[in-house]
C-alpha cells in the first residue's frame, strides 16, 4: 500500500467556483491502489457490454483516464471455458495484451470460484488490478446467481470472498466496487466499507445508489462522503452521475474522495476523462472534438470492433455505440433509427457519413438549403 498522507488543500473553495472552466488545481492526495498509482484519479467504469477493447482503447488514445477498466466477467463462465479448454470469453479480449494500468473485473458468488479465476487474472493475465462486483443490480445476476449487489446483505460472505481472492491475487491489489446498500431502508455502506477494508481490500468503489434504484433518481455524493472517515488506509472512489469536467473537480472538492469513476457520459463523450483531468490539474480545459472529429472517431471505434468481431456482428454491436455517440446532439434521433437498421458495414458507414449529426450552424452557412435535422 503505497502512502496516503499528503494533506488535500482545498483553496477557497466558493460554490460559484462550479462553473469555472480553469479553476486553480487542487491539490490531491495522489491515489495508489495497492502498488498501482492511478493518475489521474478519475477511473473509467466498468460496463457489461460496451467496455471493451475497443472502448477502452479510444478512451485510452484521449487520455485522461488514470485506470480503465473490463466489463464484467463471470467467473463461473470463466472457470467453466477454461475446464473445457475452450477459448477465453470475448469480454477478456485485449486484456493479455493492452497497457497498463487496467483493472479487470469478474462476478460471482462463491469464494473459491472468484479466487481461481482472480488468481488467474492476476497471475497469467497480469492485470494491475482484479475488482469484484458487488453492485451489479440485474436480475439474473442477483436472484438466479444471488450475485452482485445480493451479497450486500451478506457481509460476511463478502469478507469470505475477499479475504480468498486477495490471497489469491496477490501481490495484485483487489478491490470491491459497491452500492449504497440492497434499498433505501437498507443502506449499509459504512458497515460494508469496514467488512472490504478488513478483509484486505486495496480500494473500494461507491456507487451512490442502492440496488433497488437500479438507476432512478440522483446518486447521493453526501452518502459516499459518509463513507470516508470510517476508511483508516484504503481509497474511496465516488461513482455515480458524473457528466462533466466541472461535476468532476466538484466532487473532488466537496465529496472528500480519493478517486472518481465515471461511466455512462464517457460513452457518449470518452472525451470526458480528458477534460475532467485538465480542469482538474488547473490546465485550460480542451475543446470537444469537432462534429467531424466525432465521426471520425466513432468510425475509428467501428474498424476496431470489426477487426474482433467480423462484419455482420460487428456492425449489430457497433450500432448501440453510434447511438450513444450522437446522443443529444441535433438530429439524433433520426440518426437513431437509421443506424439500428445497418446491418452490415458499407450500410453503416453509408449512414455515419450521411446522417451523423452535423453542426448545424456550418451547414446553414454553407448551403441555404433547409437541413433534414430535427432537434432532440
Ligand atoms: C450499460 C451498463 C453496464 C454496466 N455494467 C457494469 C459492470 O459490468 N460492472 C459494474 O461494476 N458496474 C456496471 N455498471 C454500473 C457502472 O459502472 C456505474 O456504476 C453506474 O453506471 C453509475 O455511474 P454513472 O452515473 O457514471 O453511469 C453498468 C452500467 C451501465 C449503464
């Protein structure tokens, strides 16, 4: 466990300060997980489904993301491939391979499983980091596998489970990524952070919300600040509607955290982790890339899944992506609906040049013709 003892020096902080685009840094505490520094502390979330290799390598050309990490992965899955010797599961794609720093993270609920497959992880994939879940709200998760954030109301089996994976992994530090609790008469985050920390966990991750939320109403910042004092060594990293460079340093300034994630915005902007380090670090913030940067960065984002997947399912796959690219923009939707319907590759293509949102004001000045977008 690397030290944690430079002392957070907040200068003047005033609430108008929020809007800031080049606030003066603040000072942070550097986070290390385990020996793992990751810097900048604003980690990108893992997300079934979209974190893959091909995500996390766009995000990781735009810089800013101190940690990236895998989908989730199921161990059981994982355990069962392996003992048939088949190959490993699409959602390890890259993972042997890519830069480090990278956490990967897997799900289940039985110790000697997660251990196995952690060790695994640890030990021939050599990953910087190795999370289990503890959040995961879906159904087949949390009541067919009694996975996920199902093992909120069972700390101690949480602390079985850990204790087990990190003497699995280790030196490879282990973390626990958590909601508030199972529902909100059941939140329980304090009494869980001391069952992580106890078992030997390297960091945990609070997402602020409770699993029955699923993702309704806001997540509560002053709930993960709770969390804080009852940690003695391990970081705190706060998740949970992070949307904005200026979201971002707020939370390091009134949230007390070590260390932010950030999942949903950052696949409609993996600029994001960017610009919340810049104004983190008190540089000016950099611009959003261009409507055309944007397009060719998603088209860039498409070969890659491609390369993996092949044509047709890369093109089913990439569709949800394109979709997450243009959201909010003018003329999504209808680019929204034209997308969803590509099915192979000169299809999609055909539509991202086409239809991909335009900045409308270039297109007015450079042509008098009434443009075909609608606003969202
Ligand atoms: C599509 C989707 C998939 C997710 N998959 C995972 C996952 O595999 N593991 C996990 O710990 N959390 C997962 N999450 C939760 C996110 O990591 C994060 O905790 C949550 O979205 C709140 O952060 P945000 O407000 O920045 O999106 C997922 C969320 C979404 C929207």
């Amino acid at each position: 466990m690397g030290p944690l003892v430079a002392t957070r020096l907040i200068p003047n902080a005033s609430p108008d300060s929020s809007t800031e685009s080049t606030p003066s840094p603040l000072k942070l505490r550097p986070l290390w997980i385990g020996p793992v520094l990751v810097d900048p502390p604003i980690l990108q979330a893992p997300m079934a489904g979209y974190t893959n290799f091909a995500y996390r390598q766009i995000v990781r050309e735009l810089g800013g993301a101190g940690l990236l990490a895998t989908e989730m992965v199921s161990a059981r899955g994982f355990a069962w491939l392996a003992d048939h010797e088949a190959d490993h599961p699409d959602r390890l794609w890259g993972v042997a391979d890519e830069p480090r720093p990278l956490a990967a993270q897997m799900w289940d609920n039985n110790p000697e499983t997660l251990a196995a497959v952690g060790a695994r992880l640890a030990h021939e994939f050599h990953v910087s980091v190795v999370d289990i879940n503890f959040g995961c709200p879906v159904r087949d998760v949390v009541q067919k596998a009694q996975s996920g954030s199902y093992l909120l109301r069972e700390p101690n089996r949480m602390g079985q489970i850990i204790e087990r994976v990190v003497a699995a992994c280790a030196p490879t530090p282990v973390t626990a990524k958590i909601r508030l609790g199972c529902s909100r008469d059941k939140i329980n985050a304090i009494d869980i952070a001391q069952v992580v920390e106890d078992a030997g966990a390297a960091a945990l991750t609070v997402h602020g919300r409770t699993a029955a939320d699923m993702f309704r109403g806001s997540a509560d910042w002053n709930l993960i600040a709770a969390i804080k004092p009852h940690l003695r060594q391990i970081p705190l990293i706060g998740n949970g509607d992070l949307d904005s460079p200026q979201k971002v340093v707020n939370a390091f300034r009134r949230y007390n955290v070590d260390g932010v994630m950030i999942a949903r915005a950052a696949l409609a902007k993996p600029w994001l982790f960017r610009q919340a380090a810049a104004l983190l670090s008190g540089q000016p913030m950099p611009p959003a890339p261009s409507l055309s940067e944007e397009r060719a960065l998603l088209l860039r984002h498409f070969d890659l899944i491609c390369e993996r997947f092949g044509d047709y399912k890369g093109t089913q796959l990439m569709r949800k992506f394109a979709c997450c690219y243009a959201q909010g923009r003018p003329g999504a939707r209808e680019f929204r609906s034209r997308v969803g319907k590509t099915s192979v590759p000169h299809e999609f293509r055909h539509v991202v040049h086409e239809w991909f949102p335009r900045d409308l004001s270039l297109l007015t000045r450079s042509n008098n013709e009434p443009t075909r977008f609608g606003t969202e």
